[in-house]
C-alpha cells in the first residue's frame, strides 16, 4: 500500500522510506543493482573460462588414466596436456621429421597454414 502522508515518511508495501520517493526508489535501485552485479560476475566467469585443449586430451586419453586430470581446472588442465603432448607428441615428431631430411619442407609447410588461418 502507498501512503504519501505517512508521518515518519514514504510507506510503501509495508516499508517506510524516510527520505520519500528517492528513499523508495533507491532501495529499489540496490535490489536491481545487486542482480545486476551477479549477473556481472557470472558473465564474468564465463568470459574467463578456457575451453578445454580437445586434441590434447584425445592424445593423453590413448595412454593414461583420466583420473590425474580429475580435480583440475581448465587452465591448468590445458597447460598440463599441452607440456604433455609436447614431450610425448610433438617433439618426437619434430625429430622424425628433422631425420628424413624435411625439416624445411615443414618448415614451408607451417607457415603456409599459418598464413591460411590468420
């Protein structure tokens, strides 16, 4: 119920704002203004979050066990796959391809992708 006249201020669904409509209206204001910083933060969070590296896991998941990358969070996760796959993938690829001789035709090759993608 509103109440204009109340004496010891605006009342307003049972509330009395002692500063009138202003009173009421930012009362209102900081429900609306703490949603709005939940929802800031969820997005947020959302914004921050790293997708996982799906290469990467598919590499480590012909081996190992997935109970090692259980209690990680994405981040470290991706940084742990990836020093994975680096020591297990990558550079032994790296070395086979120096040995056959081709390492410049990689070479060539990579950065035609690059330039391909970017």
């Amino acid at each position: 119920m509103f109440d204009p006249g109340g004496r010891s201020g605006l009342r307003f669904n049972g509330k009395v704002f002692k500063d009138g409509i202003i009173g009421a209206w930012n009362a209102g204001c900081k429900d609306q203004r703490s949603e709005l910083e939940n929802i800031q933060a969820v997005l947020k969070d959302a914004a921050a979050w790293e997708a996982p590296d799906f290469f990467a896991l598919a590499f480590y998941l012909i081996s190992e066990e997935k109970d090692t990358l259980a209690d990680m969070e994405n981040g470290q996760r991706n940084q742990f796959l990836l020093d994975y796959l680096k020591e297990n993938f990558t550079n032994r690829y790296a070395d086979s391809i120096e040995a056959a001789g081709l390492k410049e035709d990689m070479d060539v090759f990579i950065r035609m992708i690059h330039a391909i993608h970017n």
